[in-house]
C-alpha cells in the first residue's frame, strides 16, 4: 500500500499544482473580463447620458424657449409693467431680488397659467441634469447661456409668488446656480487672459534723472 501512494503521490501533486494553476487562470480571466464589463456599462452609461442630453436640449431649443416666448407675448400684450425695476444678483449660492420701488401686480392673473407651463417645463429640463441622468457641462455650452437669462427674467415672479418658500421648482434654481458659477467663472478667466495680454504687451521704460 506504501509502494502504491508512493507511486501515485507524484501524480496527485502534479495534478494539485495544475488544478491551482487552472484556478489561477480561470481568476485572471474573470477579472479581465470584469473589467471589460464594467468598462462596457461605463461606455453605454456615457452614451445613454449623451443621447438624454441631446434629446433635453433639442426639447430645450424647439419646445421650452417657444412656451417663454409666449410667455413674453403676453406680458407685452397685456402691458404688464410687473417686471419693471428689478434688480436680479447672485451671491454666496443665492439668487437675491430686489425692487426699487412699489411693485405694480396688475394683471398677473392673465399671464400666472403661462408662467407656469414654462416653470414646470425647465423643472422636469433641470431635473435631468441635477441627477446627473444627463451631462450638464454639456448641455451648458448648448442652451446654458439662454437658460439663465430666462431664469433671471422669472425670479421677480418666482419671488413674488414665495415659490422658493414652498419647496418647488429646486431642480431649476439647483440647475441655475450651478450655471451661473460655471459662466461667471468663464466670464473672470476671459477676463484674466485679456489682462495677461495687455500686461504681455505693454513695456514701461524709464529713465533715471541725472542730477546737475
């Protein structure tokens, strides 16, 4: 019995060390192939982000700026002198409103269903990208300019009616900070170039006076 285990122990070490080594390949490949995985989901991630943000954007530029447009009509239309004297800031994360004097809410019942078929189309626009379901560095550069003017034209309304008080509409005024750091920050580093060039280019001699 000693001569057969003696005989056989070679062979079942041999096959041991190859079992091992299989199990060690078989680990290497199914981390490689993991890692293929995950690499996939990321591309495909980044590509459903992609089509959502260019379908957000193409809703953007053919539906939401034609309900503020209408929006504007109207106003016109119905001499709405409302928004008249407002001064609109940003500071330390916050949109501040502020009137010079009375304000004049005289047929702001006409325009209020307008007002908020617009409002309630750039919160389900502005949710998309606060979630990050949808790249936003993106679709700033596509609609982030026309996005904020059109918020900082609604803020007096959106103030008067005390909708930041009630809760609603933060993915827009989340969406709208956000923005606006972006492009001021874009705005001081034009700037900033535009100094760096000027100092670049301007030489300053001097003389030194020589006394008598």
């Amino acid at each position: 019995m000693c001569q057969i285990i003696t005989i056989i122990r070679p062979f079942a070490e041999f096959l041991y060390f190859i079992s091992g080594l299989g199990l060690l390949i078989t680990a290497i490949y199914a981390l490689k192939q993991l890692n293929l995985t995950k690499k996939s989901m990321s591309i495909q991630a980044k590509r459903d982000s992609l089509r959502i943000t260019s379908e957000q954007c193409e809703k953007y530029l053919n539906h939401i700026i034609c309900l503020k447009n209408k929006f504007d009509e109207q106003v016109k239309q119905n001499n709405i002198a409302f928004f008249n004297g407002w001064n609109v800031s940003f500071n330390n994360n916050s949109i501040i409103a502020k009137h010079d004097g009375p304000v004049d809410d005289r047929n702001l019942d006409i325009i209020a269903p307008s007002f908020l078929n617009v409002l309630n189309a750039m919160e389900a626009f502005s949710s998309y990208f606060v979630s990050n379901l949808a790249d936003e560095n993106v679709a700033y550069f596509t609609v982030g300019t026309t996005f904020i003017k059109s918020i900082e034209n609604l803020i007096p309304l959106f103030c008067f009616y005390k909708l930041q008080n009630d809760g609603y509409f933060k993915n827009i005024i989340n969406l709208y900070i956000l923005w606006k750091k972006r492009n001021k920050l874009i705005e001081l580093e034009k700037n900033k170039k535009i100094i760096d060039n000027e100092l670049k280019n301007t030489k300053y001699e001097f003389n030194i006076p020589i006394g008598v």
